[in-house]
C-alpha cells in the first residue's frame, strides 16, 4: 500500500492579496489612474480626440443658454467648490476635535492635504492646457489635469460618508449621505464640462485619484485601529 500523500504546503499569499480590501481597491483604482495618466501625458491621439469631441459638443450648448449656465457657474464655483469641500472637511475635522477623535481628525486632516499636494503636484508635472474658446462662459486656472474639482469633491465627500458611518449613522441617513455625496461628485465633474473648463479625461482622473485616496486611506485608518486595539500586535 502506498502511504498517503500529505498535502502540499500552501503558497504564500501575494501583499497585495493579503491588505485589506478597501486598500486594494485603492490600489487597483490608483493602476487605472497611472494609465489614464500615461496615455494624457503621452497626449495618445484616441484620447484627444475624444475629448474633443465632448467638448465641442458642449460647448455651443453652454453658450446658447446663458441662463442655466449662470446656475451652473453657481453650483460649481461656489457649492462645489474646492475650498468649499475643504471647508466641510474643517467642521468635520474641528467636530473629531471636540470629541477628542484626535486619530481621525489628524487623518482626515492628512488625507485631504495630501489630495490636495497630488493634485497641484501633477497638474504641474503634466502640464495639460485647458480647452481655449473664443467665446468662454467661464475661465479656470493652472494646468487641467486632473481636475482640481473633481478630485476635491470626491475626496471629501468620500471622507464624510466613510465618518458618518463610523460614528454609527442610521441606515436611512447613511443612504441619504451617500446619494447627496453621488450627486455632488457627478455633477461637479459635469459642470466642468459644460463650462469647457476641463477635457473630460481631466474630470475622469479628478475622480479616480480621489477614489484610490479615498478607499486606500479608509483602508490604512482600519489597519492602524485594529493594530491599536490589538496592543500593536
């Protein structure tokens, strides 16, 4: 009789495998970024054109409506607004503060500065120009890759959903959050467009930087607590 075979070792798990989920997401959405990045900066013809497409599309429209273009103006210089979301992020972060969360205030804190440093670091190293028009309805600053906007509402309003659950949020409230955060990342990376102040792969990495920031820092937040209230082990 032939003895029995013994199970053979198991292989160890990849890193990558092995973090915890939300930072593989992040990382997964950080890869797709790096690509995204890769063919805008390489200025890859496919792309190009595609944008501009969507911007000439948009554009006349944005021009001929006068009226609803000042509302979108409104919504996204000043409700969407970078420094607006940062300053929702203040409150949350000064609110941590009170509660003595000083882990989650600093992290918060770090998390949208660093968004902030990603953004304004790349828009220099690439150097993209705006679309230029001869009649704009309205005008933006610095380089155009990725949108500032986009990156901005994404990273606070992930923020801010991801800290009211934490704190035990109802479902019903939770859900109303998270829809109000959906609309507000989609529609300031739309009122970009309309307003033909960004190509919209510019809107698009905007949205996947902030995501991978998002998932990656709520991914290494759950890993730093769980280690704490593990005594460090």
């Amino acid at each position: 009789m032939h003895a029995p075979s013994r199970p053979s070792p198991a292989l160890p798990r990849a890193p990558f495998l092995t973090r915890p989920a939300p930072v593989r997401t992040g990382l997964a959405l950080a890869a797709v970024f790096g690509v995204l990045l890769a063919l805008v900066a390489g200025a890859w013809e496919p792309l190009v054109s595609l944008d501009r497409h969507v911007a000439d599309g948009l554009h006349p429209v944005a021009v001929e409506h006068r009226g609803w273009t000042r509302c979108v103006r409104v919504l996204s210089d000043w409700l969407w607004d970078p420094w607006t979301m940062r300053a929702a992020l203040a409150l949350a972060v000064l609110w941590l503060l009170r509660r003595r969360d000083l882990l989650s205030a600093a992290w918060i804190a770090g998390t949208s500065a660093l968004g902030t440093a990603l953004q304004q670091g790349i828009k220099a190293a690439v150097g993209r120009a705006r679309p230029s028009w001869p009649d704009p309805v309205a005008t933006a600053h610095y380089a155009a890759f990725p949108s500032g906007h986009a990156l901005s509402a994404t990273v606070a309003c992930g923020l801010l959903v991801w800290l009211l659950w934490r704190y035990g949020a109802r479902a019903r409230g939770l859900g109303a959050a998270a829809a109000a955060a959906a609309v507000s990342v989609l529609g300031v990376g739309l009122t970009r467009l309309y307003l033909g102040v960004h190509w919209a792969s510019d809107v698009l990495g905007g949205w996947l930087l902030g995501a991978a920031l998002v998932a990656a820092s709520v991914g290494l937040f759950g890993t730093v607590t769980r280690r704490r209230a593990g005594g460090g082990s």
